[in-house]
C-alpha cells in the first residue's frame, strides 16, 4: 500500500514540478579572475543541458581560495564538490588520496591535452584533475623599439641580449623601461619568475639529500643579475610589481619588455586593452647557463575532493567545463579571442584561433617545452618547475620572496637575503624531517 501511495505522491509531484527542486546542487569553489567568471556566467547553457543538476558558486581571491579549499579537503570538511586547484596542489593532494579520479571517456578526449599538462594532473597513469587554462612564461616585447635600435630579436634570447636591449631602448624620460619583471613577494609572485631565472643559471630549491641551495653560485648569479637589471632598466617601485601592475604598465607602452605569463598575450595584443597592441612581439623565455627550466607550467584545474557524495554529478559538470565543447561555446558567445588557452591540441590547430592569436605558436611552444620532472641542471628530487610541489614550499617561498623583495628594494644586500632565505629554509625542512 505504502509503495502505491509513494508513486500517487511522485505523479503528483511531477505535475507540479516540485521535483525539479530535488536537482544535485553542486557547490564549486573557484579563483576570481576572467575566464572563471566567463565560466559562470555560462551556467545556464550547462543547466538547461544538464537539468537534474544547479550550481552554486564560491567564488573567492586565490590566496582566500587556497586556504579554505586545502583546510576542506585535508580536513574532509565537504563544503565544496568541485574545486579549482593548481598544478602545485593536484600532485601533493593525488598522492594523498584527497582527490577522485577524472573519469575521462572517448568523447572527452584526454589524448587531446597537451601533454606536459596532461602528464602534471596525472598520478598513476590516472587523472586526477581536469585542466581549465594552461599557461608557461615567456618574452614579451616592443618589437618597434627593438627595431628603432637594429635589434633582432632571436626566438630564444639569452639573458645578456635581452640586458643589452633593455639598456639601449630604457628611455625614461620618454615614460618607457627597458625591462619589467616582478618584484612582489610571494611563492606565486616574484618566487614564480625568479625560480625559472635561477633553473636556466644552473640552481635548485633543493638537492637530491632535500639540502636547500639557495646560498650557492647560481642563485647569486641569478639575483645579482635580477637586482642590477632592475635597478639600471626597471620603472620604479618594482618590488611591489606583480603580473597586474606589469600588465597595466606594458598595456600603457612604459614597458619595453616584459617576462611573465603566456596568458599576458592576449591582454597586451588586444586594442582595447592594449596601447601597443600592435607593436608587440613574443620569444621563448631568456636562457642563461641552460635551457632547463628557463619558463615555467601553470595551470588552473577543476578537481573533485574525494569526500564529495555527488561525485557523479560533479564528474559530469567538470568534462562539461574543460571540454572541447567549452571552448567552442565561448569561442560562439564571445570570439576567439576570449577562449581558455593552454589545454587543448585542438584550441591550437583552429584556423580561427590562429587567426587571432599572434602569440599562439610561441605560447604552446613554451608550454610544450616545460617538463615538471625534468626542470634543473642538477638532479632535483621534487617536481615542479617554478616551485616544488611539497606542502612544505608555500612557507619557504613565502619566506624568501621576501627576501629578494627586499634586495630589490635595496634594504638588504643580495648576499644578506640569500644568507637569511636559505636558513629559514633549513629551519623548515629539518622541522619536516626531511634531513638532519
């Protein structure tokens, strides 16, 4: 009797259209920046396609987004069922056995990621988070400048030509610099660029024994190097410059070079955005002693806390959004030229893409040439290019971004910060346990 009432109770319902309130709620923390909002913002093409599932948004600073998804999940907290996460996280959080794996069928098409990015998600063969946007770091300039002085820019600089441009077309009184790089602290800020500056000088975070290296000959090159060719062809304050205040400074012509994420092309050779947005040029990141981790991998990624219960539902939002689909739904709404880059074979090898993209070619070569296990002269035992992917770095880099932060800014010498940086990156690895 009770199993007939229950039906009469679903009928009656469903000519209501109660029922549809019953729809998995998916609750997705993400990172604040433009092609997150995009995805938002696309929402209702996902819910009217998927109607048994609504989204909920958190959407939060990244340093905010950081500290509460990695609270959630090593605590099993189960605030959140999808989550973005970086390329710093998805190794350490796999491993532990915090994520589920991304259940990839044929019509996803893992094949077609890229494979340096592929290969960062992957533990065991599996993935374990689905990539958003995909970026590495590389040269970008004011090929008019480089031309007024008769310089030709080779596709793979080294460092010493790009120092001896920035001193030939460095014209501050014309309100133009001849280099901007950033000076911010922050493992993710100014630790990012001056990581890979001190992987192609021949230097590591760490050795083979978990030993730090920062008081050795390549890092003293390298931030030597750094100091001195901001102080001589940097705008001023750049100890407090990051990606932002260099792309407002390049977008306004007061930069003539400028090393830092791919993701920066597209901003800098739009004509809204841009000033120069016609007079602008890319080449692979500058080189110094070798090639090996000279630029940088990074990607955004939605992943899936293993303590989620709508797992189902959210495997079915994540292949949505990271999908070739995706891309060509922003591409229809709103041009190419505002589609996530950095994922996808496919993205690349559209004419339509290509057409608008100037920087695509130099951007999927630097990103298909970063190795995340392979990125220092010397043998490394972590992964990871521009920082090592061990819980304990976001403290270590925290702590010598400031360091180099304050060498820029010429309150210690560089000598002085390295001194400090590598004993407090001692301190916090012989806490750890990972030497004596």
């Amino acid at each position: 009797m009770k199993r007939f009432l229950k039906a009469g109770l679903v009928l009656a319902l469903a000519g209501t259209g109660l029922l549809s309130q019953a729809a998995t709620e998916l609750v997705i923390a993400t990172v604040n920046n433009g092609h997150m909002i995009e995805m938002q913002k696309l929402t209702p093409f996902f819910e009217k396609a998927n109607p048994d599932i609504k989204l909920k948004w958190v959407t939060l600073e990244e340093g905010t987004l950081r500290q509460r998804v990695t609270t959630d999940i090593a605590t099993k907290g189960g605030q959140f069922d999808v989550m973005t996460i970086g390329l710093y996280e998805a190794p350490i959080w796999s491993k532990k056995g915090w994520l589920q794996p991304i259940a990839t069928d044929a019509a996803y098409d893992a094949d077609d990621l890229l494979p340096a990015i592929r290969a960062g998600l992957s533990y065991e063969g599996k993935l374990y988070a689905a990539p958003f946007y995909g970026e590495s770091s590389m040269l970008m300039y004011r090929k008019d400048l480089a031309d007024k002085v008769g310089f030709q820019m080779p596709e793979q600089p080294t460092w010493a030509q790009v120092k001896e441009l920035a001193g030939k077309i460095h014209d501050p009184k014309a309100g133009v610099y001849g280099m901007c790089l950033r000076g911010k602290p922050g493992w993710g800020d100014n630790m990012a660029f001056l990581t890979t500056l001190v992987n192609t000088n021949g230097g590591q975070w760490f050795d083979m024994q978990w030993k730090p290296q920062i008081d050795t000959k390549p890092w003293k090159d390298a931030i030597n190097f750094y100091v001195d060719l901001m102080k001589s062809y940097g705008p001023p304050g750049a100890s407090a410059n990051s990606f932002n205040e260099n792309l407002a400074l390049f977008n306004e012509g007061k930069c003539g070079m400028w090393v830092d994420a791919t993701i920066a092309a597209s901003f800098i050779s739009d004509p809204k955005q841009s000033k120069v947005a016609d007079k602008v040029a890319f080449a692979q990141a500058p080189v110094a002693v070798t090639p090996k981790g000279a630029n940088w991998l990074w990607t955004w990624n939605l992943a899936i806390p293993a303590s989620s219960t709508k797992g189902a539902a959210a495997q079915t939002f994540v292949k949505w959004a990271t999908s070739k689909e995706y891309v060509n739904l922003v591409a229809k709404e709103h041009g190419w030229a505002t589609v996530p880059t950095g994922t996808r074979k496919s993205t690349y090898a559209n004419p339509e893409f290509q057409k608008l993209a100037k920087f695509a070619a130099a951007e999927k070569k630097a990103i298909d040439t970063a190795n995340l296990s392979d990125s220092t002269l010397p043998k490394s035992p972590y992964v990871g290019v521009q920082y090592a992917a061990i819980p304990e770095f976001q403290a270590i880099g925290v702590a010598v971004g400031q360091q180099m932060s304050a060498a820029l800014s010429g309150k210690v010498t560089v000598d002085q910060a390295l001194k400090t940086s590598q004993t407090a990156a001692e301190r916090e690895m012989k806490k750890a346990g990972y030497y004596k």
